[in-house]
C-alpha cells in the first residue's frame, strides 16, 4: 500500500477560471489536482485515484484532497464565487463513506453549500454510472449544487440528461474543439443547450481556446466558458481575476448584435422571490398572503435564481391538521430543497429572440419565463407579454431582415452606409458589394429551391469567413452588402477575392454530373434566345472609404464599380 500521507502532501491545487459568457465576469473556479510529477510511484491523475480506490482509500483521499482546495479556495479575495470541485463516482462503494464531511469543512474555512458545486463525470463504466446517479441524488439532497462534467461522452447520454436533474452540465472539451468550423458539433451543442435550458439546467463550454469558438458558444447560448482563452490553470490565487477584459473586449467587439432585440422593463414583472433558507412556516405565511401566483421564485444568500416553489407542492402539508404547527417548530426540517423544481430561465443579455426561442421550446408547460442578469433573479415574463413581444418582434423582423437568409436587410444597410458617410473618417471602412453571375438561367432550369440553397451557401460562407466585427447584409435576390472598419486594404481584397473561389467551388455539387462535366448550362436567355452560360459565380465591388474620400461621388462611384466588376474573376476596387 502506498504512502499516502506523503503522496498528500506532495499534491496541490490549481484553480481555472469559469466565466459568464455575456460578460465575462467571472463566476466560478475549477480546482484541478497538481504535483502528480513530483510522486515516483504514480504517473497521472488517473493512477492516483485507481489506486486509492484499489487500497480501498479512495474517499479517505477525497476528504483529505477536499479540505485542501477548500482551503486554498477560501483565500481567493472575491465574493459570490464558487469551487468546483471534481468527485470520483467510484467513493459511493467506499466503506468509509459518511455524511456531514464537507459541511464541516466548510464551515472551517467560513464558507457554506452554495459555495461549492461538485462535479461528477458521465465518462466510465457502466458500474461508474450506476454509482453517478446515486451520487448526483446524495449530494443534491443535501443542497449542494451539481455539475456532469464530460458531458457527451459518457454512455448514458441524454437520458442522464433527463434523469439528473443536475444544476449545470459542461460540455466535453471535444464537442467544443472547432465548433466554428463543425457544422455537426455546433448542432449538437446547440441542441443540448437547448434541452438542458428548457430543464432548468444551466450550461458551460469546457476547453475554449480560440476566439471563434469563444463566440460560437456564446451565439448558441452557452451560459459559461472555461479554457485557455480566458486563462490557464494557475497554482497562484492572486492570478485570478474578477473580471476578464480579454473577454469583455471581445464581446464589446461583437457587433453583430442587435441593439433593437434588447427587453424593455415594462414586460418583465419583479415577482418577488424568497431565499432558500427561508423557513416552511414564512413559505406558508408567503402564498396565504400573496395570492396572484401560485409559485414563488427562489433564490440563495447571493440573489442567484435556483428555480420555483408550487403552492400545491405544499399544500398537503400546509393544510394538514398540525401542518402549521410543525412548521413553527425549529426542530422540523424546513429546508425548501426538497420542494424545488426547476424553471425555465434566461439572460437579460440574450435578447427578445433567445427568449422567444425558449419559449417557443416549452410553451406547452411554461408559466412564463425567469430572467436573470449574471444569474441573479430580475423578475418574470408571464405568457401575455412573451405573445407581445412576440408579434413586435415579427414586426421588426419583417422590416429589417431578409427573410431568407435571416441577414440584415436594406434599412440597416442605408443606416450603415449613412454613419460611415456623415462619420468623420479617422479610420477607414472597406463597403463591398456582391452580386451573383449567370444566375437566372441557374433558377430557370434547377428551380427557386437549388436557387435559394445557393444563396443560403453564399450567406454562410460570408459569415463564416469574414471577421465578427463586419457588418454581413442582404440587399435581396442574388445581392450582399459587407462592411469592414479598420482593416487594410491588401487583407479586404485577399479574403474577397478566396470569398469568390470557394463560392464559385462549392456551388459546382448543385449541378448534375453532366451539367459540372461540360462546365456550362444551356438556356434561354431575357430575349428567349437559347445559349450557353457559366456555372454559377459571384462578382465583388470594393470602396475604400478614408479621411480624404469625397463623399459626394459614392452613388457614381459605386455604380462604375458595379458595372466593371460584373462576370469579373476577381474583386475590382476603388478608393472613393
């Protein structure tokens, strides 16, 4: 058997941040065991927990490597800020195994439960699931926040989705890995974030490094990111931040939201809620005299949303003959735990559209839908405002966007080009215009389904390939609008010019073999006169818009370019 004190000893923590994806304020910590490579008999993390678990010791181990990230944690100088802390699925077979440990530890260290959420993994054997679900329910029992880390790995799937009732799951690092550039993993992501939202799950994109993938997650809704593009694990608390301006900086940059998709006040109603530690006998006292809704938000010390409390969930109890009596009682459990059921919620942050998705989701069961603001409480939207919002934004929808391709359309084209022109030019902004070749004799013979797939192509190959800060917009049919502040002229023409070879490329597979083989279509032309035409393609127009461009020849300019660059293999250019 190992030496296991020494082995102890030798080990230490680091922590990695996990942060608020809309804002990046940090919210958590994941402690990570360290110092494997100073312990000759063990070569990984693995090693060590088999084994301990081998030698019997392994919840022995957890407790004694448990109250050292606590410890370390509790010096970290920011407030409301969680540890999580990865547990073994395996220590439930432990004989060792007791109740109240961590508690005790906790409040050594001047922390309580809601400073802690404890991961457990989905990966491993069929056994080590079993034992998942038995922990998942022990610990939450005892009011402690759960996290299923590895999540889509596992063998369980989404039938551990279903089951848990986890507060957060975190999404493995290889789902996560060029999500931006894998249509597939972005699906599947997105789905389960929907899912686990409609649950009342929250959810956190494990291993971000790149900023693509930063603003992937971030667009399909995941609630938290962790990697090395916020920060790597570091032994030294000091390093941690409250806030990650790299981050921040980056959502700041993110210019592709909308400003108009933002919830006004008047719809979200400030339900009040109650803390968690509210006692059964105040819950009761809470419904007799509010009696416009029969639930009741709750949330912990920190005014985080945990989810709901139904009056009919307590009522057996409230209208039972000593009911009230007991609850008076101090020595009655009256912890609210065991009454909580998750709700739909979402971030202020994320807009009407996000909400309405939601929604849309879940309509059939939703009370309504919780908003939150850092994960703190805000208020509720009940069904009659989500249906308000839900005809302003069709409205808007319909005024403003293309409704094929969901890009922006003609008025905010105008908007943008009129700030670029009335702007005083300190930076220069590149304006392209895109318009597609031989088009109509596509339409003709494939028909306006492959028509709208070819333009659907396009729309995604722009958004993929151009920087996040650009300005992507339909002007309709066959036309696209993209506008690009601060970037030279030399990289505006490059990536327009590789925009026009990978479109002209991927829409040859919407051809039939014989029509790719001869490299041309036979049709009619305007005149009905029936000749050969090219394989579809783009054109591109580029204005160069600086300090020193007289505005008042854009129109004619833009025209001549225009003109010039039809059937044009490569962008054609001018500084206005």
């Amino acid at each position: 058997m190992l030496n296991w004190n020494q082995i102890i000893d030798k080990l230490d923590y680091a922590f990695q941040p996990i942060i608020y994806s809309q804002t990046g304020k940090i919210y958590a910590v994941e402690a990570l065991v360290r110092g494997i490579q100073n312990i000759n008999e063990l070569n990984s993390i693995d090693d060590l927990f088999n084994s301990a678990f081998n030698d019997d010791f392994l919840y022995d181990l957890d407790i004694q490597l448990r109250e050292k990230a606590i410890k370390k944690f509790s010096n970290i100088p920011i407030d409301n800020l969680k540890l999580f802390y990865n547990l073994d699925n395996r220590i439930i077979y432990n004989k060792n195994l007791s109740s109240g440990n961590t508690s005790k530890i906790l409040k050594k260290y001047n922390l309580n439960k809601t400073n802690i959420c404890f991961e457990l993994s989905e990966k491993g054997t069929v056994i080590e699931q079993n034992a998942l679900s038995t922990m998942i329910q022990r610990y939450k029992q005892n009011g402690y926040s759960i996290a299923i880390d590895d999540f889509g790995i596992g063998v369980s799937g989404l039938k551990l989705l279903y089951f848990s009732e986890a507060h957060i799951i975190k999404l493995d690092r290889f789902f996560i890995s060029n999500i931006d550039q894998d249509s597939k993993k972005k699906l599947f992501c997105s789905s389960i974030i929907e899912m686990a939202h409609i649950m009342g799950m929250q959810v956190i994109a494990e291993g971000v490094e790149t900023v693509k993938e930063f603003y992937t997650c971030k667009d399909i809704g995941a609630d938290f990111i962790q990697g090395y593009l916020v920060q790597k694990p570091t032994t030294e608390i000091d390093e941690i931040k409250s806030i990650y301006n790299n981050i921040l900086t980056l959502i700041n940059e993110d210019k592709r939201n909308n400003p108009n998709a933002t919830i006004d006040e008047e719809f979200i109603e400030p339900i009040v809620a109650l803390s968690v530690n509210t006692s059964l006998y105040e819950l009761f006292v809470h419904f007799k005299e509010t009696t416009k809704n029969n639930f009741v938000p709750i949330v912990d010390e920190y005014d985080n949303f945990l989810g709901i409390i139904y009056e009919t969930d307590i009522k057996k109890i409230s209208y039972s003959q000593y009911g009230l009596s007991l609850a008076q009682n101090k020595t009655f459990s009256s912890s609210l735990i065991k009454y909580l059921k998750p709700a739909l919620c979402v971030e202020v942050s994320w807009g009407i559209d996000k909400i309405l998705e939601m929604y849309n989701l879940n309509s059939k069961d939703a009370l309504g839908i919780f908003i939150t603001q850092g994960n703190k409480y805000r208020g509720f939207i009940n069904l009659n405002s989500l249906l308000t919002l839900s005809y302003k934004r069709n409205i808007e929808i319909a005024t403003n966007q293309n409704p094929l391709t969901k890009l922006p359309g003609n008025n905010q084209i105008e908007r943008f080009i009129e700030k670029t022109l009335k702007r005083n030019q300190k930076t220069v902004t590149h304006i392209i215009y895109f318009d597609f070749n031989d088009f109509k004799p596509f339409n003709d013979i494939y028909g306006f389904r492959q028509g709208d797939r070819a333009i659907l192509i396009f729309s995604e190959l722009l958004q993929k390939r151009y920087p996040k800060d650009s300005f992507i917009a339909h002007i309709g049919g066959d036309d696209f609008f993209v506008g690009l502040k601060n970037h030279k002229f030399e990289e505006v023409f490059e990536l327009t010019n590789k925009v026009q070879i990978e479109f002209k490329n991927s829409v040859e597979n919407l051809y039939s073999k014989k029509d790719k083989e001869k490299g041309l279509l036979i049709a009619r032309d305007r005149f009905n006169i029936e000749r050969s035409f090219n394989l579809l393609s783009v054109s591109s127009a580029i204005i160069e818009i600086n300090s020193k461009s007289n505005i008042s020849n854009f129109d004619n300019t833009l025209n001549v370019l225009k003109k010039a660059s039809k059937g044009s293999s490569k962008p054609i250019s001018s500084i206005l």
